[in-house]
C-alpha cells in the first residue's frame, strides 16, 4: 500500500468518506460534459472567473464578471466552513459548493467562466467540469498540472490522453511555466485555447478574468480580516 492510498484509507475513516462511491460519480457525471461550442463565441460579452482560497478551517470562494476591456461588471463571494478534506483527484467536493454559492448571488451571468483547475485533462470529472455541469456555463479549465497525459512543450501543443485530444497548452508569458487548457463544459478545444490566449493580459501569465477574481479574492480576505499579510 502506497502513502497515497494510506492517506486514502485515513481520511475515509476520519470523515466518514466512501471515495469508491465518489468515483464512480464522477464518472456518471463526466458522461454529461459537453466538448464543443454550444454558442457563437463571437458573441461572448461577458467573462467570468472563480478562486478560492482557504483560511484555516475556512474557504472563501470570489467570483467576478468582466467585460471584453475587462471591466469588473459584477463580482460576489461567500466564506464557509470547510467541510471535505483535500485529496487529490477529489477537489471539487472540497471547493464546489462554495464556488457555486458564490456564482448564485451575481446579478450579472459571465457567458464563458474560468476555473483554476483542470477540466476534462481530468482522468474522471475536474473542478471546471464539476462547476460547467452544476451551473449550466461553458467553462475552461486552467491548470499547472497534468496527470496520465503527453503532451509537447510549446505554446499550442495539443494535450492528449489514449488517442484522444482534450486540451493545449499555453504560455502565457514567455519565461514562465506552461498552463494547462482544457474545456470544462459546453466549449470546445480549440476555443477553450484561443480565448484563454486572447484574454492574457501583460505582465500577467493567466487570462485576465482569473487575474482579477484573484486580485478580488485578496481584497475580501483584508476586508474581513482574516489573515492576508
């Protein structure tokens, strides 16, 4: 038994966790994401991005809707106790309902929303795919990592898994390390890459909705004074 599957076996004791059962619903879940353009992406006028951040025992959850000059036109957060512990591959069961709490109280909906997480490079249902089902947007998936795929190094190189391509991968400042880009839900490949790369902003490496639900996650933390140096 690895330290993996120790610390597996752990926290199912702990908390009371069937993963097995979660598995498995992952994978009934994956079968309703969507990897194409459900719409006309040249009519996106609103982006949207999430992040959360964990205080001790706490996770804040920042949401922000920009428009295409990437002025903020609605943002929104919510602060709950954390309830599911981390473990790789599980993420979404730690973050989701928080993320989605957050998404529910805009007044303003993004046509397209980020995540900082993985979509469908996921090897079951990543955070953005989970999000992209639960919330009825098209979804990407950004992240720094990658499990059980190839891939080349270069910007623009296809991500692929058995045969099959399911993301790209993009530099989003040159000098700094690759971003992994996958659709989460109801958006393709190739438009998950090119609005992610569209929405870079210098100095910054990430698309520009994400920079700014960033930026909005920190000035919530020093408004409720909840540890932020």
């Amino acid at each position: 038994m690895t330290d993996l599957d120790s610390r597996k076996d752990e926290l199912a004791k702990k908390y009371g966790i069937d993963f097995d059962s979660l598995e498995r619903e992952q994978v009934k879940l994956a079968r309703d994401v969507v990897v194409r353009d459900g719409f006309d992406m040249g009519l996106v006028e609103r982006y949207g991005a999430v992040e959360s951040v964990f205080v001790g025992n706490r996770i804040l959850s920042c949401v922000v809707v920009c428009d295409r000059d990437f002025e903020i036109v609605d943002q929104a957060y919510v602060i709950d106790k954390v309830r599911f512990p981390y473990f790789p591959g599980f993420r979404s069961y730690r973050e989701l309902p928080s993320m989605i709490a957050a998404f529910e109280k805009l007044r303003e909906r993004p046509d397209v929303m980020f995540v900082s997480g993985q979509g469908v490079i996921h090897p079951r249902l990543g955070l953005a795919s989970h999000f992209g089902i639960a919330s009825g947007i098209a979804t990407i998936g950004v992240s720094g990592s990658l499990v059980g795929c190839e891939t080349g190094d270069n910007d623009g190189d296809d991500i692929v898994r058995d045969g099959k391509r399911i993301g790209k991968v993009l530099i989003g400042k040159e000098g700094s390390k690759p971003l992994f880009i996958s659709p989460g839900h109801n958006i393709g490949v190739d438009s998950s890459y090119k609005v992610s790369r569209e929405l870079i902003k210098l100095p910054h490496k990430r698309p520009e909705p994400i920079h700014l639900a960033s930026k909005y996650a920190k000035e919530v933390r020093k408004e409720l004074d909840v540890g932020i140096k």
